[in-house]
DNA sequence: CATGAATGAGGATTCATTCAT
DNA sequence: GATGAATGAATCCTCATTCAT
C-alpha cells in the first residue's frame, strides 16, 4: 500500500486556477490532472466528477471565508469596527484566493436551477455573520434599524461589485473604508437626506 | 414562395429561456431549434456558433436595458427621483426578461479571460448611466462627493444583490425605494456617523 | 437535408459479426461502425446504446426466425411433418444467420438479472409455435399426452444442443430428420420401454 | 504470524455469485474482493487475471459436476436407472450451486473464438460421461443404436432446456424423471411411431 | 503475504457543426 | 433559405492491474 497522501487541497487548489479561468466546459480533467502531477483516476477518487470538483472549489473557499470572517468579528468592540474588519477580511481572502473568488462567482452550474442546497447554506452562513453583527450594531443605537438581513445582502452586494469591478490595485484596507463610508453614511448629502429614512423597517 | 420570417428574435428568447436554467455546457443546440420550431442550422444562419448566440442574448438584453434605463433617467427632474426611476426600471426590465437576466448574470464564457470586449463595453454603458445622474447629483448638491464610477458600481452592486437574494416578491418601486433608502441614507444611526464620510474622493 | 438511407440492417448485420466473434466488452463501437463504412455517431442514431444494440440483434434474429417458423409451420399437413420443417427451418436460419444465432446464444446481458421481457416474451413465441403444432400433433392422435410446452422446451434444447455441439456439416434436413428421431421415437430400445410412459401430463 | 488462510474457494464462490448476476464486463473486482472481504491484490495472488477467475469458476464447476456424475453413474445397475440418477445429479448440482451453473451457461469469453481449450475439454468430460452409459445401455440392449456421442447432447440439451425454463419448483427427480420419459420412450404416440427410426447409426 | 492508493490506457458517448438535398 | 442526417473530434469517466509499504 502506497502512502497515503492527501490530495485533495492540491487538487482543489489547481482546479481552481483553472476554472478560474476558463469556462466548465473548456476546463478538462486531464489538465487539471497533469498540473497536478497526478493521474486522472486519482482525482476522481476525491471527487466524483468534475460538476462535484467545481462545487468543492467554491464550498472550499466558502468556508475558508466563514472562518476568517468569524475571526474578525471576534476582534474589535464596536459594530462598524467590526464590519470594517470583516469586509478587509472579504478581500484580503479575495486577493490571496482570487481563484476561488473568481469559481464561487461563476455559479456555472446552477444555472437557474434551484441552487445548490449546501452552496445556498454556506451563502446564508456568510451573510448571516454580517447579519449578526449589523444586528448588535442596532442594538447599540450604532446602525440604524433596517432589516438586518437585507442589510447584510446589500453590503454583500458592495463588496461583491468593489472586488469584481473597483481598482484592483487598492489595499482590502481601503477597499473596506470606502465600502463602508458608503454603506453606512449613504451618498446624499447631509443637508439633503432623502424621506426614505422613514421607510426602513428593522 | 415562402415568406421569410425574421426568426432571430424567437431564437434570442428561446434561447435565453434554456441558457437561464442550465448552465451553457447542457444547453443544446437541438434542443433550442426544438423548441423553436425550426431546423438547427437554422440557427447557424443567425449566430455562426454557440458562443455567439450566448453572448447575443446578453447584448440584447443590455442594449434593451440601457434602452429602458435612459428612458427612465429622462423623466424626473431631481438625480435622487431619476435614480430611484433607473433602479425600478432596471428591477422591472428584471421581472419582465428574468431569462436574458439570468443568462447575462453568469459570465460563463470569460471565466476569467479578458472579458468580452463588447459585453465589457455595454457594462461600461450601464454603468455610466447611473454614473452620469449621480454627477449630476453631486454637482446639484444632492449627493455628495464619492467618486461616480465607484458609486455607480456600488448601487449596482446593491441592486443585484437584491434582485438575486431579496424579496421576489417585493414590487421594483418597493426595491428601487428600499435599496435607494440605504445607498442615500447609510446604515450608520443619524448620531453616529462614521468618520469615514471625509474619505470619499470624488 | 441528405437522403435517409436506413442504416439499421446494416449496422445490426456488422455488429452480430462482432458480437458473435468476440465477448461483448471486447466489441468497440468504432469497429463496428468503421466495417459499416458509417461514422460511430450515426449507430447511435439508430441505437442508444451499446447494450440496445447487442439486444436489438437477437430481437431482430428472433423476429425473423418467427416469421421462417411459422411460414414452415404452415406447409405440411401432418404435426411430424410439421415439426420436422420448422426444425430444419430453425437449423437454415442458424446456417444463414449463423453471427445472429450466436449473438442471441450468448444472453451476456441478462447475466442472471430478470431477462429483458421483451427477449422473454419472443422466446415464448417461438416456443409457442412449436407447442401448437405439438399440441396439434396430440389432438391428431400423432403424437403422445406431454405437457406442450415442456415438450416444446425440449426439442428446443436438442436442437440447440446439435447446432452448437452437432456435425457443422450435416444439412439442416439431415440434423432435423436426426433430432426428430430421437425427439418422436426415444432412445429406448423398442421392447424395453421405460415405465415412464405413463408420467407423462397432457 | 498471521495465519495463511485459502481464499481460493471463497473467491471463487463469491465471484460466481457475481458473475452469475451480471454480465462479465459488469461485474467489478473490486465489488469480488470487498465481498470477500479481502483486498484486491490477493484476488490476484490467486487468479492471474479477470478472466481467469472466470474461467476458474466455470472449470470449479464442471469439475465437481464431474464428481457427482460419475458417482451417480455408479450406483444403479441399468443404463436407464443411471441416466436417470445423472439426470437428477445435474439438477440437483444446478440447484445447489447455481450461480456456478449460470456461470458456466454464458460462455460470454468465447465468444465464438475457438473455445477456450480446457473448458471445451471439460464439457467433453461430462458429455463423455453420459456417452459412456448410453452406450453401455445400448450394448446391453436397453437403449437403440443411435450415435451415443449425439445421444448424449441431445439429453444434454433437454436438461439444460428445463433447467432453464421449467417449472423451477420441480424436485431433481420429478425433473430426471420427465426429461428421460420424453428422452427414452419419445413423443410420438405409440401407434405412430415415424419411419425416422431406421435413419440412427450407432 | 496482504493491502489499497495510484495508475492511465481504453472506450462509450456526446453534440456542435456541416452540407447535400 | 431551410432542413436534419451524418459526422468525428473531443472528453468524461472506468476499472483492471500494479507495486510500494
């Protein structure tokens, strides 16, 4: 029996690249396979077809975001602090896997189709974690009230258009400032703030 | 003598309607023809290839949207009205053509390669649609300083988040009233606000 | 649109040479459908699979032996003669269609598992076709009290038994006139009948 | 120190069951050897190959039918008693070790290439067998002059023909006891026995 | 001797595209 | 122009076999 040596993340790792790059069907399991040094039959003994791949890459990295971003929640005192460092934390991960970023971005294979189950769950971990914290942020009198979970979708939404089409070249730390300068301080200006305020429900 | 019919629209929404629900590797040229009612090389004669036709759908529909949307920015008088009528007509526009949303949504084709120049280009259309108003804003006093492109890419970004994740049901007026609330108003209590507002460049 | 030349005859032809020369596993579609001078996507126009088509040759033997069956069933006027044409009918159609009889022999597919029904039920036709003239045989007092069909089951089994086993040079009339023999008059020696005799169940 | 325990009969019972369910191509090593419990390798400690395993079980088979046989030719006096003890010694091999006996039935590795020498000698072994006392029978006057070598396959082929589409619930003996009913005496009726008689040559 | 992870040749099947009618 | 039968390159996936441990 040879060693077994877990390939998977190496796997997953190159698969990404690749469909990072190219669309599903012009990525091939040989050339994953041969850029990772290993035989095609080994990948299919970690994922059973190339849909299956596709999904781990994108599952994969969401969880490697929950989990940051549930460590940066953890750190600082006051809500908006903590969104700040959360959002920095969002494109700090986009920067050093924007592979996956680009894959998990794809939604490729649910086209339409009722989305995946787990990926659908994973999405609402993620948005919940900002959910939560937008949440204490309006029980702290620091946010004002709003559906907390719409809330967390928009500032998803901002971060998600920022990393795809904002300057590629600005830290996750200025990223962060001038996501959340918009998000929370809204971009009328302060003599002018619309009668919307009103209609916000918490 | 048969009498030509034009059928590229036909093919455009049949078309649209399989791409939306299936990811471009499972959609079938036959099935599209099928359900056209006409014969596959039919279709040849109106896009030379799959790619083409894909990326048809998605330039129709951008060109129908840029269409509605500088309709809509016609009307009002103030940039806050006009934006608020853009961000309904684009929530409509989504209600009335899901399938060509859908399909322009997924980028399946420039995973990552340089995107497509001409889907780049009308992105860059849209875009500036709102751009263009929100200047005006800024420059009426209305909004206030926050580089346009930025905040046009963020309401964008804001808009889709809601029209993927938010209520189905909720009307576009209702969407377009809720997402402006947040894009104008901000997050932040009214004491509260971040010192993040001085960051904004316009 | 080309002309429709149907295929089929010719792919089921090409394909019993294979089948019956080689088990199925070692049969490729590419040699099948390069003998037939075809391309291999248009067999599985005609087929949609591997297994439908090693079926659809002994569905089409079976078919056609059917049909010489009961065309020799027809002729003669007594049961024996009867029966000895359609032995010696069953035994030209094997020399004629010697790939297809093989192909049918072989039952690789329904290894064990519930036989295909339809194969199932074209076998029981053609033993019908023997247990009516059997059946016939007795009412004219020709032939003895025996459960038709069981008595049809076995002058299957001889014949089965001389076509794979027996003299390949021996006509079809020669094995017929042998296998009635022994199937008509037993292997007894004529003083010494067995006290079987009168087992035996209409 | 482990204890070498043969897996052979183990292998070989459980690949039977396999083989006798699925076609060849269908039935998987790995499937054989967790259902042995063993590892993969050790199949091949032991059988040099798929095929081989096969042929194995089919080579089992024949060689304990063998046994049966010629331990129930011994026993009872006349021809007729012996085949008829052989008869029922088939059946009831066939019941209690079917899987071997829809093994050995498929032939499906050679598929019409010569067959594979040891086998056919094999199956030569237990016609031979049955050969042997049929022309002992008609030495002693039991049985007619009629080729003993046909003779044997055509009561081969009855068997097999009722072991295949009888009545399953028939006991081995009710079973020998048809079969040699219809061999011996034959179907005619007893007034009409066809002119076929004089054709047989010993 | 046993193991079972790794291999990779091999083959079935697909489906965009062509083109004779 | 329209058709849709035919094409065959392209690719996913399988699974018998090997061999390092």
């Amino acid at each position: 029996m040879r060693i077994a040596v877990d390939h998977s993340p190496a796997i997953l790792k190159t698969a990404a690249r690749y469909f990072a790059r190219k669309p599903f069907h012009e990525v091939h399991m040989d050339d994953v396979a041969d850029a990772c040094g290993i035989a095609k039959g080994t990948i299919y003994r970690h994922y059973p077809n190339k849909e299956a791949l596709f999904l781990a890459i994108t599952l994969d990295w969401m969880d490697r975001l929950a989990e940051q971003l549930h460590k940066a929640a953890r750190k600082p005192r006051g809500a908006v602090e903590r969104l700040e460092a959360m959002v920095a934390s969002v494109a700090e991960q986009y920067r050093k896997q924007r592979d996956f970023f680009e894959v998990m971005q794809r939604e490729e294979l649910n086209g339409g189709r009722s989305v995946h189950p787990e990926r659908m769950h994973k999405r609402e971990i993620l948005r919940d974690a900002f959910a939560g914290v937008i949440r204490e942020g309006q029980r702290a009198g620091e946010l004002r009230r709003f559906d907390p979970t719409v809330a967390a979708d928009l500032l998803l939404g901002m971060i998600r258009s920022q990393l795809r089409f904002g300057d590629p070249k600005q830290s996750p730390e200025a990223l962060a400032s001038r996501v959340l300068d918009a998000y929370l301080n809204g971009l009328a200006s302060r003599r002018r703030r619309t009668s919307h305020q009103g209609d916000a429900r918490a």
